[in-house]
C-alpha cells in the first residue's frame, strides 16, 4: 500500500516560496556595506557607522548588516532635498 502524496508539477516551487513573491526582488537588492561604499565612494566603516545611528537604512539578518539598494537611493534622495 503507498501513502498518497500531493501531487506537485515538477517547476511548481515549494509553499515557503510561493508565500513570499516580494522576497525575490528584496534578496536581489540586498547590497554589503562593501557594496554599498563603492556605490557612495566611502569607506564600508563610515556606511557602517550611517547605518548604526540610521542615516543610511538597513536591515540586521542575524550578525550581518545588509543594505537594500532602493532604500539606500531614496535615503540620498531625502538628504539631496534637504
């Protein structure tokens, strides 16, 4: 006798990613500090230091400081405007 399982396409991705279609664009944006001080030509502890007192947003995964590439184009905006 087998046990019945749902059956799935084969390309039909798995629940956990069909619950989450904003992830793919935010993970695709998702920049370093070291990639984010090339962009703004300044050194990765400066954007560090930015980010730590909320000049420049970002998002803790854990340990690690990640940036997202919009964010951090609408943060310049807003002090361009200043």
């Amino acid at each position: 006798m087998s046990i019945a399982r749902p059956h799935h396409p084969p390309n039909d991705p798995p629940s956990e990613l069909r619950a989450a279609p904003r992830l793919g664009a935010a993970v695709d944006e998702l920049m370093t500090a070291e990639q984010v001080a090339a962009l703004l030509h300044m050194r990765p502890s400066t954007v560090g230091d930015y980010a730590r007192r909320g000049l420049i947003p970002s998002i803790k995964l854990g340990r690690h400081r990640r940036f997202v590439r919009t964010d951090v184009a609408r943060a310049i905006d807003r002090l361009r405007e200043r």
